[in-house]
C-alpha cells in the first residue's frame, strides 16, 4: 500500500518571496520611524520621543495608540500622505505584494480636509502602481474613540469624493471604547452609498463585539475577530456564512497572544488570512508576516497559497479582478515552487541551472 507523501513546511525565505494579497494593513501604520520623527520635525508635530530607535516601543495598546495618533497628526500634508503611502506600497511589493487593501484615518490628519488626504493618498497608491504594478484599494476608517457625528460625517464626504480606489469603511481603534452599534447609522450610510464594511473586533473585545459587528454594522469582514473562539454558535453562524477574519500575526502576539488563536480558526474552518497591522510598528513587514506565520504553523506551500486565496476570496473587487488576481497568486507559487531547469552547457561539461533558483531541486546547490 503507497502512501502520498508528506509535503515539507515552506522555508520562510519561500514565504518571504511568495505571492500576497493584504486585507488589513493600516497607512498611518506604515510610516518607519525616521520618517515619522523627520515629518514630525519639519511640522512641529510633538512625538513621545525624538529617537526613532525609541519611538516604536510600547507597553500596550493604549500606549500604541498614542505613537499612531501623533504619527498620524505627522502626516500633515497631501505630499506627506502621498510620500508615506507610495514608499509602503513599492517596499511590500518588493516583497512580493501584489493587491492590497489599505485602511487610511482621515480625522487624524486634522490639518487637512478629507478631499486633501484622499488626493494625497491617491497620488501614492497610483504613483506605486503606475512603478510596480502593485494594485492598492482603500478602506475609510472610522475612530470608534470620536462621536457618531464624526463617523457618520466622514462616511458623507467619502460619498461626496469619491475614488474608484476607495471601497469600503471599517471600525478602527480602541476596540473598549465606543460600542460598534454607536455607528450603525453611518455604516447603514456608507452600504447605501456602495461601500463594503469591515470591523475591527474581537482582538481585545470579547464574541459579542465580533457579533455587533456583524448584526449592527453589516460587517462582511472582521478585522482580528480572535474572541470568536470564545462562542460556538457565532463561530458556526461564521463558518457558514463565509465571514473572512483578516488576523495579524504579530500584532496578535504583542497582545499577549501565542499564535494559537490563529491556529485555532483555521482549524475550525473559518476563512483566515495574515495581514501585517502596522508593520513598522511592530518589527514587521509584508514579506516576514507571512513568514513568521506560515513557519511557526508549519504551513506546506499549498497551506500558504490556500491563505493568500482566502484573501482573494474576500478581497472587496469585482469578479473580473478577483479571477485574475487568484490567477497572479497562483502562478506566482508554481514559479516559485517549479524545480530549476538544468541542462548540461554543449562542450563545457558543466551543469547550468536556470530560472527562478527556489527550492530544493535537482541540480541545484
Ligand atoms: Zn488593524
């Protein structure tokens, strides 16, 4: 009796190199510290501190949420925005982004309107395309720590501008603070007016939050979403719907987490992807997320794959992108993964491999 074998985990430098689809990266989350404390400089924005090397160092989350809000506030100009947005985009590419899905916070550049960031954003998110390719869609994210009115503000002058790019608003910051449902009338808002939803919920709040997202919000994503574990029945009504969790590997572990959780949804059928949050500020970046997810849950290349399409699946595109983008990513691993081509060089006797050099192979060395 033959048994099928065993396929290897991926190598972290495969998963650094590999195909990816983000559904969850924050802008004002992507600003390396030398910028940040040189942006903050030249506008006379106060940071915690003036050393880079110390600025992204945090206790919690509270903690956190005081650096990106003052780095947000650093961000004080169009330019700013579209310089910041534009050097994330061609980084991740490099390592191997091909479509992300982009939350910005337009109320924390309090310096400009809501048309002035959005331009600025524009600017870098068609700037890194028209150089790299690399396809980036925006998420209006709303500060569940501000009013309703605020919320329900930003949602009309997102209706008002509008952008192809521009597809969905999302709930963001403090989980503890302001009940999902306090925004239901400008989610409600933004779904009339052609928007998809996505949430913040379930990482610090607990299984009704994931649950208010989705009953009072309309949420068709749910970013983190770890409490789901907690309940059942919600994890069955998520399962069956097809609710997509866009977790955070390490985020998730800076919160106390062991990674378990993650590991723990994908056993139970949910549709998980890896994301990386804020990658500068957590020591992070496009390429090492998946590699530190996929290496420390022992992912073959075809668990890997089958996660970057779980992000294509719950991509907010239309059919005619979600085909071919599924269609990039799956190319993207059979290049990586097919064995070098070796031929023997005609009268040096020596052995030439050719292409793209990943993977054990024969031939190769
Ligand atoms: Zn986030």
């Amino acid at each position: 009796m033959s048994t099928a074998p065993i396929a290897a985990p991926a190598s972290a430098d495969l998963l650094r190199r590999a195909p990816k689809v983000e559904l969850h990266c924050h802008l004002e989350g992507s600003v390396p510290a030398e910028v940040a404390v040189r942006l903050a400089r030249r506008h006379g924005v106060a940071l915690p501190t003036a050393d880079a090397g110390e600025l992204y160092r945090y206790e919690d989350l509270e903690g956190f949420l005081a650096v990106y809000t003052a780095v947000s506030r650093a961000l004080a100009t169009p330019a700013d925005l579209a310089e910041v947005t534009h050097a994330c985009l061609v980084a991740s590419a490099a390592e191997g982004l091909r479509y992300r899905e982009m939350s910005f916070n337009p109320t924390n550049h309090p310096s400009m309107t809501y048309r002035q960031v959005l331009d600025g954003v524009l600017d870098g998110v068609r700037s890194a395309r028209a150089e790299t390719g690399v396809d980036c869609r925006l998420v209006v994210a709303v500060n569940r720590e501000q009013p309703p009115s605020v919320a329900l503000d930003l949602v009309r002058a997102a209706l008002e501008h509008r952008a192809e790019e521009v597809v969905a608003v999302g709930l963001d910051h403090d989980e503890l603070v302001g009940p999902p449902a306090a925004f239901a009338e400008a989610f409600a808002l933004a779904a009339r007016g052609g928007l998809h939803r996505t949430a913040h919920a379930g990482e610090r709040g607990d299984a009704a939050e994931v649950a208010a997202a989705l009953d009072a919000l309309g949420a068709q994503r749910i970013d983190h979403g770890y409490a789901v574990l907690a309940d059942p029945g919600l994890l069955a009504r998520c399962r069956t719907d097809g609710v997509h969790f866009a977790t955070c590997w390490s985020t998730q572990l800076f919160h106390g987490g062991d990674g378990s959780a993650i590991a723990g949804m994908l056993e139970a059928g949910l549709a998980v992807s890896v994301n990386p949050d804020d990658p500068p500020m957590f020591g992070t970046s496009t390429g090492e997320e998946l590699a530190r997810a996929g290496t420390a849950l022992g992912w073959t290349p075809g668990q890997a794959q089958q996660g970057v399409l779980a992000a294509v699946a719950a991509a907010f595109c239309d059919e005619g992108d979600r085909a071919a983008l599924a269609a990039e990513v799956r190319r993207g691993f059979a290049e990586l993964l097919a064995p070098p081509a070796v031929g023997w060089t005609a009268g040096s006797g020596t052995c030439a491999s050719a292409g793209s050099g990943a993977g054990p192979g024969p031939g190769t060395g």
